[in-house]
C-alpha cells in the first residue's frame, strides 16, 4: 500500500510541477485512465468477492 501511496504522491507533485510550467502533460486523457481503473476494479473483483464470501463464512 505504502507504494501505491508513494506513486500518487510522486505523481501528483509532477502534475503540478507540469502545471506551474504550463507544460501539457503526456498522460493519456482522463478517460482513458478511467477506463483503466474500470479493468483494474473488473479483474480483482472476482478475488474480492471470494475473501469476503470466505470470512463470512467462518
């Protein structure tokens, strides 16, 4: 998690580095990364619904 954490953080700071040079990022569009977190959501959720379903159950 710590990495993830890391990741944003990094990436947050370059976005607004790139903003206070007026520099247009070369990210896809937002759209695109939606829909990547869509997939992303998509191939854990079966995993996810298992553990839940497991703990559940005892």
């Amino acid at each position: 998690m710590k990495a993830y954490l890391v990741s944003f953080a990094v990436g947050a700071l370059v976005g607004l580095i790139y903003h206070l040079v007026q520099v247009r990022s070369p990210a896809p569009p937002t759209i695109a990364l939606v829909g990547l977190l869509g997939m992303l959501a998509g191939e854990n959720a079966i995993g996810f619904i298992r553990a839940c379903v497991a703990h559940l159950a005892g």
